[in-house]
C-alpha cells in the first residue's frame, strides 16, 4: 500500500542577497526566480512548485527582509513578514560567508513570535572551513529553537536533497494543488520581465540601483513562423540611468537583449524576436499608482 500525498507551502525568508533564488531554482530545476549579486533582486513573491510522486512542495521566494528607503522597499518587506503568517513550513536562509548579522537578529526576533516550524539553512558552506561552520551552528542554536538546522550550498547542490527529505517529513497529508508538469504560477509575462530585468542587473552592475522596472507591453505569435515577438519597456527613474542602460550607440541594450532573447527562448521553447524601449518615470518606486502599474499590487498583501 502506498504512503498518503503529502503537500505543503514552504516561505523561504532571510537578508538580501543570501541565496534565497538560488535555492529555488536549483530545487525546480529551471530559473523562475532571478539571481544577482546585489541585494533586493526579488520584489514579488514567487511561487515555485515541486511535485514528486509522494508529495508537492510550494516555494515562496520573499523579497530579502531590510530596512525601507522607499515605498517599494517597504512594500518588499511586507511581503516577506505576512508571509509568515500563511505557510506550513519557513527556511531561514543565512550566508555561512558573512556570518551572524543586525538584520538576522531583527528575523530572528521576528520568527520567534510565529507558531509555524523554522528549518535554519546555512547557506554557502563551500565558502567556509568547518571548524567555522560548527561555530556558526552553536551560535544560532542559542538564537532560537529551530526545527532543523541544515548547512547547504544553494549553488552546488550539497546537501538539498536531505533537505527535501526533512521537508516531506514535517508536510502533512494534502491535496496536489497544481498539475504535476507545473512549475510556477506566475505567468509567462511575469518571468519575461524577470528575465530582462536580470540583465540589466548584471550587465550595468553598480551603475543602475534597483530603480529598474520591466513591463511586457505585447507578445504575439506568428502563425506561420511560430516565432513569438516581444515588446517590452524598461522603466528607469533619471535620464543618465536611460543613458547608461542604452550605451554607447546602443551597445548596452544590444547586449541586454540578447542576453536575455536566450534565456527567454530557453524557457519558452521557441524562436524569439525581442524589442526593448527604456523610458524615464522620475521618482516611480515612491509613487502608489506607478508600483500598482508596474505589478507591485499592494492591496494582495
């Protein structure tokens, strides 16, 4: 006889830039959620869906918990604290490179008033000896009482597979909410988006701050061709940020294009033809209807 499905949502919580998106995209096996060395990558939650034939495990990727400078930098930290309060499982990520900082104490502080079970997941522990990361146990230990504690490498792949093991351990018996092929829930608008933005991110480094959105103005297929046109438009706040981001005689936009045309047509499957605008919004990140236009919908959290 087998064993009854099991199926969970599981949050997955800690500072900007500690490996959150990383573990996510190495458990679904395909990138829903968007990497970059800098802090604040993620701005919406991001549902990732993992079923195997004894359970499925739905992933929500929060927004790295810091302190606002802006209206979106609170929204996104909003996000991150309700989340609590709506899954069955949390995964405290930390970077074992950095060890314990002020913004994991304020977590910490956090996750001790809420019931639901907290897995520790010390992350980037290719980047330390072990004598350190026994340390960095013993220090969290005190912290708090957490469920678990488990050292992996997000980038690697150490250890997620008992991580996965522990997981379906503490899920209780439940439905499959979403079919068995499926991956996310955001649309394929949404992850296009997330894909250019990721460009931008890496290609223009410390030039261009967060103040970058991206919104997909129209996809079209070609009936006969099958090859899908994209027009998106990437929302900057200054002029010189439209500059940077545009290049030398267009060079830079060229490169962000095409970077992410492939990673575009990897997910979709098929031939793309993208087409990329960049238009100055001063001041949007601070202003409620440009957040509700560009997907950051307050009123769902």
């Amino acid at each position: 006889m087998s064993e009854p499905f099991k199926s969970g949502f599981v949050a997955i919580v800690g500072r900007p830039n500690v490996g959150k998106s990383t573990l996510l995209n190495h458990i679904i096996g395909q990138k829903i959620a968007i990497m970059s060395d800098k802090a604040q990558t993620t701005r919406n939650k991001v549902q990732g869906v993992y079923t195997t034939d004894e359970s499925q495990i739905i992933f929500i990727d929060t927004p790295g918990i810091h302190k606002p400078k802006h209206k979106l930098g609170d929204f996104m930290v909003k996000i991150a604290l309700n989340t609590f309060q709506e899954v069955d499982l949390i995964y405290f990520v930390i970077d074992a490179s950095t060890g314990f900082g002020r913004g994991d104490e304020f977590i910490i502080e956090k996750l001790k008033n809420v019931q639901t079970p907290v897995f520790l997941l010390i992350n980037k522990i290719d980047l330390i000896a072990p004598e350190d990361l026994f340390k960095l146990i013993e220090q969290y230990r005190e912290l708090m009482d957490f469920e678990e504690i488990i050292p992996i490498s997000a980038l690697q792949g150490n250890n997620v597979p008992n991580l996965l093991e522990q997981t379906n351990a503490n899920l209780e018996i439940g439905p499959m909410y979403y079919p068995k092929d499926q991956i996310t829930d955001h649309p394929e608008r949404f992850i296009i988006s997330e894909l250019i933005r990721e460009q931008v991110l890496q290609l223009t480094r410390e030039e261009v701050p967060h103040s970058v959105a991206v919104v997909i103005e129209g996809i079209e297929k070609n009936p006969k061709t099958e090859k899908l046109t994209i027009n998106a438009t990437i929302i900057v706040e200054r002029s010189t940020q439209k500059g940077i981001i545009i290049g030398k005689q267009g060079q830079m936009l060229k490169q962000i294009g095409m970077r992410a045309r492939k990673e575009i047509e990897s997910l979709l499957g098929s031939k793309v033809f993208l087409e990329i605008w960049v238009k100055v919004q001063k001041n949007w990140r601070d202003k409620e209807h440009y957040l509700q236009d560009y997907g950051f919908d307050r009123e769902e959290y």
